[in-house]
C-alpha cells in the first residue's frame, strides 16, 4: 500500500518539471515515451478496485481539547511526550475552537452554493507534532501558563485520512482538558 503514495508524489512532479521542451533534444521521443507512461499511471492509481487514494496526508502527534469551562483563562501551554526511555517537550500553539453554525443554500438545485458559519465555543485546541510516535502506550504529561502538570497514558492510533483500503499515516492520539482541570483521554 505504501507505492501508492510514493506514486502520487511522482506523478506530482511530473506535472512541472517533465514536460519534453524542458529535457532537451537529447531525450526526444523516448523522453515523451516516458511521461506518457507516467501521466497514464498516475490516472490508473487505485484503478480496477474502484479506489483512489489521494496524497492526503496526516501528520504524527498529540492533539488536545479545552473544553470552554476551562479554556477561558488559559492562554499556553506544554506537552511532554516519552515512550522507550525517550521523550520530546513541544509548546502548544492554542488556537479557538469553534462550531458550525448556522447554514444556508443560493437555492434548491444540487449545483446551488451553500455556506456554514463557524461559530466560537469559547474552548480552545491544540496539537503537538510528534515524529516518530509509535503506537504503543506513551506518557503524556500537560502544562498550561506555568500552573501544576497533569500526566495520562495512551495509545496513539493511526488515522486514515483516505480510508482504510488506502493504509494508515501518522499515529494520533486525543486529550480533553475537563472544567475540572483533570486531563482524560478521548
């Protein structure tokens, strides 16, 4: 499963930079030959099983959630990730939170434009890139604006941003911080 991505970005790169005015007359006929192919591959990725897989991505790491009770006052915040006798210190980059709110459509027929609000919670979110994180147990310990330190276990997972016929990426793992300051795994 790992050649499709490997692929896809090949195929990317042929877009720009393989065109035969920009080889030079050296290449000629067997340079045109040979993008042919490529671009002809590219389009039969995941072509007879009725799937393709895009070059979605999904990175590795921590995410974590600050539900609105909490999140009010907390303006940063620290993640400790260790697994096998290693660990990495990331700083939390809290971003708003938001919903979706109200929704509306220019009209009934299926090519109409339609648009979505996003609406403030009032909580906040973050996530800590993590190369490297297994998908084994890891402690993870939290600390928002320099105040006490909060420590959990978990399992990260892999995610699977094309779906599970097209392999799993970067292992993911998810933390709430609760209104009553606890951090749990979600």
């Amino acid at each position: 499963m790992q050649k499709q991505p490997q692929l896809a970005r090949l195929c990317n790169r042929i877009g720009g930079s393989g065109r035969p005015e920009r080889m030079g007359k050296a290449w000629g006929l067997p340079a045109l030959a040979l993008v042919l192919a490529g671009v002809t591959a590219c389009g039969a990725i995941g072509a007879g099983r009725g799937l393709e897989c895009t070059n979605i991505g999904a990175d590795a790491g921590i995410g974590i959630d600050l539900v609105p009770e909490a999140a009010g006052p907390i303006t940063s915040g620290q993640m400790e990730i260790c697994w096998d006798g290693h660990c990495l210190t990331r700083e939390l980059v809290l971003s708003p939170s938001t919903k979706v709110g109200a929704t509306g459509c220019a009209g009934t027929d299926p090519s109409s434009a339609c648009s979505a609000q996003a609406v403030p919670t009032g909580g906040k979110h973050g996530f800590a890139e993590v190369p490297g994180l297994p998908t084994t147990d890891v402690k993870v310990t939290v600390g928002f604006d320099g105040g006490p330190t909060r420590t959990v276990h978990l399992i990260p997972k892999l995610v699977f941003p094309n779906g599970p016929e097209c392999g799993g990426l970067g292992p993911q793992g998810q933390l709430e911080l609760a209104a009553d300051g606890t951090v749990r795994v979600k």
